[in-house]
C-alpha cells in the first residue's frame, strides 16, 4: 500500500517513519500554486484554506499513485476534526479509491488509536514500531532544534537568504539517516554548518522577538503564511512559532502519565481570556501570547485562515489582551491571494511600532 | 547657498503626490496626480513640474517614498528613506496635530486606522481590497447618480430626513439604495445615507471593538468630503480635526521622515536629481525558475544598467546587484 500524509513543516519526518516501517511512501511536493488551485477548485468554496491546500495536497498524491492517506484529527469542535471524512468523501466522489486514516489524540480515544497504528505497523513487529516511533521522534526533536536556531540567527545573517538556505541543506542531510548513530553523526554535521553561518554583532536592547500564533496549519506550513518567517528575519527579527512538530507529539501522542505537558500550561495561561475550548487552537493562541509576553517577546503575529471562527473569537480578543498584556499583537487572515505587498506594508509598520516602543522604554530607563 | 528642501512622494494605487518642505517644515510645494497604472510615468512628470517650480531656488537635501509603489519610486528617484504608508502618515499628523489619539485615514482604494498614544503608534489596521468604506465606493455610487464628486458632501448636508443604507458591503449598499431610490427619497437623502453607511462600515471594520479615543483627526482624498466628516462627527458626537493638508499626509510623512534620517545620520542625500524626469528607467520582470517556488523576480533597468531586483524568496537575484 502506497502511503501518503498532508504537507505541513517539515514533512521528511512523517516520511522517515513510514519508510522505516517498510512502507512505500508518497510524499506531495510543497504546496505551490498548483495545488491551491486543485484545492480550490475541489472543496466546498466556504471551507477554510487550510482544507483546500490539504485536498490540493491529496489529489497531487494520489495523482503519483497514493492509495492510503495518514492523517492527524481534529482539536474540539473546529472543522478539522471533520477534515478526514470531508477529504474521503471529495476523494471518492471524484473517483479516487483511497483509504483515510485519521490519528486522533491518544488521549481521548485509545481504542480506535490503537486499530489504526495496528494497520500502520502493518507486519511489522512491536518492537520494531516502537524502535521506528523512537528514532523518528529523536529526528524531529532534531529537527525542530536546528529549525529555532535557524529562526534566530536569520535575523542576524550577513548575506541575505544564508540561513534559509541552509535550513534546506540540513533538512537534505536529515532525510538520509536510517539508524541512530548516524542521526548522531548527522546532528554534529547540520551544528557545524549552523554555527558557521556569518552574522552581525547586534546588542541585546536592539533585538527584536517575535512570537507566531494561530492556527496549526498556517502557522506551521510557510507556503501558505507569505514565509513569514523568513520575512520577520529579513526584517531583522528572532522568530518563534506556538507549534512545533515535536511538541504536538509530546503533547498528543505521549501517553499522559509520562508527566504534565506543556500544552496543559498553555492552556492554563490563555484561560483568563477563552475559559472553555471552543475548538481548533484558540485557547492555546491565546495562552501563548501570555507565555510569549512572559518571556519578554517585543511582539506576536498572529496568523489565521480567513473565515477560521476560533481564530476570529481570538481576533476579538486581541484589544484587550494587547492592552492588559502590553504587547503588540497583529492579525492577519490568510486566504488563496498571494500578492503580499498589503501584509509587508502591516507587517514593516508592525515592527516600527515595535522599534518606537523599545526606543520609549530604553530612553525612560536611561 | 541654496535653502535646504525635502521631498516626499507617496505613490498610491489611485494617486501620486509629491511634496516638498523646508527645514522648518513648511509646506513648499504639493501636487497631487492620477496614477493611472502608469507609476514611473507620474513620478517623472511630478519631479519635471517640481523642477520647474524650484530648481536653482532650493537644494533638495533628502527625498522620502512611500504608499505602495514606494519600492519602485524609491529607485527611480534615489530615495534616502523608503516607509510604509501607517508610519508616514501617522509622521505627518503627529506633526500637525501633537495629541492627536487616533487618525481615520481614508483613500481611494484602502483605509486605515491608527492609534497612537504620546505620539506613537500603539495599534492599526488597514483595510484593503474591500470597497465598502473606502473612496473608490462614493466615486461609483457618485457616478451612478451622475453628481460629481467634489459636490457630494454638499449634497449630503442638505439632506432633510434620514435613511439607512447597509454599508457592510457595496453590493447591499448598491441594492438598498436602489430601493429607497424607487421609494421616492431625494438624492440628496439617499447620499447622506451613504456618507453614514461608509462611516459606520468604515468604524465596524477597523475600529473592530477597539477603544477609539479623541482628538481624532480624519485624513486621506476622502476627507475632502464635508459629508464624511459630518457623519463621523455625527456617529461620534466629537470634533473631528481635518489637518491643512489632509490630502497629501503621507508624502508629508515621508519627507519628514527622510529629514529626520538625514539629520540624525549626517549622510548625504541619494536623490539622483531633477534629471531622473529623462533617464531610461525600464522595469520589467521574469518567473525564475531556480526551484519549484517561481518567483516573480522584478528586474529594474537605468540606462540599459540593472539598477536593483527584488522578489525572488531566496535572495539569488536580490543578493547579485553590486
């Protein structure tokens, strides 16, 4: 069975671990303009971007002969927890015989969780799988931490587009381990070309911290956000992003009583503004704007699908958070459109606003 | 020796204008074009006028660009500073109205509104595309019942009763006013109908629960409109100030911008001078094909010399100018 998953991050992860398990997997190019046009043109013209990329995603999968799709559920009440079905049913009405298995959160439902990794394990024996989940994890905490040190040094990069592109090479390196040792040898490869990356001596009280919130996808997948992050380190600014690969994982997957998560803190700390979960991830956007302004971040971005009804209750919120929080935070919905030039504007008056702020507070302290 | 000037140009999708000030910030020139889709063209014909107007009188010591074909202006002319429109204009009101705690700024095809606190911005937001609530709106409905648009506002004064017009969108706007138009309303009624559907659109969209504090000051082309501003005062029950040069505050901006950079850095001025009105200035662009991404890379050419690219996502092309 030809396996495929939906494009979001760094996808060579959830690649590596089926193609450690012995599956032949597919893996759909990054979204590019052709499959949010197969994605448009395919799913229901309301539904959030994020669905449309994914369906553009599939339906360039199953083109290269895809015949299973593994894909994560939902959050609460937001419409991705009904994205699995949705994308079956366009599938299948367009013709395409495919199977979708969806992985929800361990934690809510163990039953069904444990009949679909029995058919991901396929043959393969337990320890085999567990071995295979292991090793994939130890790579994707890899990868994420090479990802942070890339998000901060690109602010300082002296020629532009180094540290991105070398983001890409370690991502090549990445993909070619199959054993543990030589993730290892791998790891000290990928530090030394991150740590020979040329940057600029900028002092502390001029550095710029950004913080992206929002919905998973758009935040996670830079060929829907405008890159935004590369466009935050062109501009100057440290970038970190509320989700990660590895901490969903640890968040999801890892089995609870392996100790308290760090979403559950999140959680904690949006409470003051969004007590109850009204679905997809607003109560952690808001949760992670307090966190983000607990460890002395000068602004957040916040990112959301155009029409996402948890992000809009979290755009609503966003007066009174900035105002009691006192920390800068900018909206923007995202949709099909690509000119960007309306966002740069916003975003390049963003960081002004950012810079005037810091300038106020460091001349009040001098 | 020559009185030190400033200039600022603020290339919009609608208008040009172009601005000069002198080292006390006092309004020596201002023009204002049609864009027309033709932004080097309008550039080069405002700079020609301007030279006209003040070569061998003045000494331009700094140039500013801004709005949205700022990138390409900036090159052309050689600008010192190249900002976006929020900054710009929030520059130039704070520096006509110190206290001022929030600015409509209306245009043709945009609006915007800023919050500013002690002078600097606190807050934003910035609506483009949708119509509803920007001046590009009252031209059409203008058009529609053939009254031109510098007597709207009057229009909209002499307004006897009231009537609401849906402002959320202009396609309702347009439907309900068609309405009351077949219910016998006068256009004067169904005019001032509109300035307060705009408004209330306008403060919705923006203000979108957000804590909107006087002194406000209302700028942009659409400020020249006295039926606005009646419905802005009206739906705030506040004055709301409109700056002598409302029309023209983010070229304002820019120059201002530019002097302060100037002045700051002690650096000389990268304006290329009156002359850039005849040099051979061609953009023109291509799909890279590097990678999958395809970037659309503008290439800009002076004098058969490439003068700057940008667009490309990694930074090949952009990197390569010398």
């Amino acid at each position: 069975m030809k396996i495929t998953f939906p494009y979001m991050g760094t996808t060579l992860a959830y690649k590596k671990f089926l193609d450690l398990l012995g599956h032949e997997t597919i893996s759909p190019p990054k979204p590019n303009q052709r499959t949010f046009d197969l994605g448009v043109k395919y799913s229901p013209e309301f539904a959030c971007f994020p669905l449309k990329v994914i369906t553009g995603s599939y339906l360039e999968a199953v083109e290269q002969g895809a015949e299973v799709i593994v894909t994560s559920g939902g959050h609460g009440p937001c419409r991705a927890g009904f994205y699995g079905e949705l994308h079956r049913k366009i599938l299948h009405s367009m013709g395409y015989d495919v199977d979708v298995i969806v992985i929800d959160s361990i934690r809510r439902d163990f039953k069904t969780v444990m009949q679909n990794i029995r058919r991901i394990k396929g043959k393969n024996s337990w320890r085999k799988l567990l071995w295979a989940a292991r090793l994939t994890y130890r790579l994707i905490k890899a990868l994420d931490d090479f990802e942070m040190q890339i998000q901060t040094k690109a602010a300082y990069e002296v020629s532009k587009g180094d540290c991105w592109r070398t983001w890409d090479k370690i991502q090549g390196i990445l993909e070619n381990i199959w054993t543990d040792r030589e993730l290892e040898a791998a790891q000290k490869r990928c530090q030394k070309i991150i740590d020979q990356i040329p940057i600029r001596e900028v002092p502390e009280e001029e550095k710029i911290r950004i913080g992206i919130v929002g919905e998973i996808y758009v935040v996670m997948e830079s060929s829907v956000n405008m890159q935004i992050e590369k466009v935050l380190g062109d501009f100057g600014c440290e970038v970190r992003r509320s989700h990660y690969l590895s901490q969903w994982l640890d968040d999801n997957v890892m089995p609870k009583f392996l100790g308290k998560s760090r979403e559950e803190e999140i959680l904690k700390k949006g409470e003051k503004y969004i007590q109850i979960q009204i679905g997809g991830h607003a109560k952690e956007t808001m949760g992670h704007i307090v966190d983000y302004r607990d460890q002395g971040f000068d602004g957040v971005i916040h990112l959301m699908p155009f029409g996402c009804l948890p992000e809009l209750v979290c755009q609503s919120i966003m007066p009174k958070a900035m105002e009691e929080l006192n920390i800068p935070v900018l909206t923007i919905a995202l949709d099909e459109q690509t000119g960007i030039a309306n966002n740069l504007t916003r975003i390049e008056a963003f960081i002004d606003l950012i810079k005037n702020k810091k300038r106020k507070r460091i001349s009040r302290a001098g | 020796m020559l009185e030190k000037i400033y200039l600022g140009i603020d290339v919009g999708s609608v208008s040009t204008n172009i601005v000069a000030i002198d080292e006390e910030n006092n309004l020596i020139s201002k023009s204002y074009m049609r864009t027309e889709g033709q932004p080097i063209e309008t550039v080069k014909q405002g700079i020609q006028a301007l030279k006209k107007e003040l070569d061998g009188k003045y000494e331009v010591a700094g140039v500013g660009a801004t709005g949205s074909g700022r990138q390409l202006a900036g090159i052309l002319v050689g600008a010192d500073v190249v900002k976006n429109e929020i900054t710009a204009h929030a520059t130039a009101t704070v520096n006509a109205v110190p206290e001022v705690r929030t600015i409509f700024e209306i245009g043709g095809q945009d609006s915007k509104i800023i919050f500013l606190k002690d002078g600097l911005i606190t807050d934003f937001a910035m609506n483009t595309v949708c119509a509803a609530g920007t001046g590009s709106f009252l031209d059409h409905q203008a058009e529609r019942l053939r009254i031109p648009i510098q007597d709207f506002g009057e229009y909209a004064l002499r307004a006897e009763r009231k009537i609401r017009i849906a402002g959320r969108c202009t396609v309702f706007a347009e439907s309900d006013m068609i309405s009351k138009q077949q219910f016998g309303f006068s256009k004067e009624e169904i005019i001032n109908g509109l300035c307060e559907a705009l408004v209330r659109n306008y403060l919705n969209n923006l203000g979108r629960g957000k804590k909107i504090e006087p002194p406000y000051v209302f700028q942009g082309g659409v400020a020249a409109n006295v039926g606005i501003r009646a419905a802005f005062e009206k739906e705030l029950g506040e004055k709301v100030i409109i700056p002598k040069n409302f029309d023209v505050m983010g070229s304002l901006g820019a120059a201002l911008l530019a002097k302060e950079y100037l002045q700051s850095t002690g650096q000389k001025t990268k304006f290329r001078g009156f002359e850039v009105a005849d040099i051979d200035f061609v953009p023109t662009s291509f799909e890279c094909t590097g990678c999958s991404n395809l970037c659309e890379v503008i290439k800009v050419e002076i004098d058969g010399e490439i003068a700057a690219m940008w667009g490309d996502k990694c930074g090949r092309w952009t990197n390569n100018i010398r």
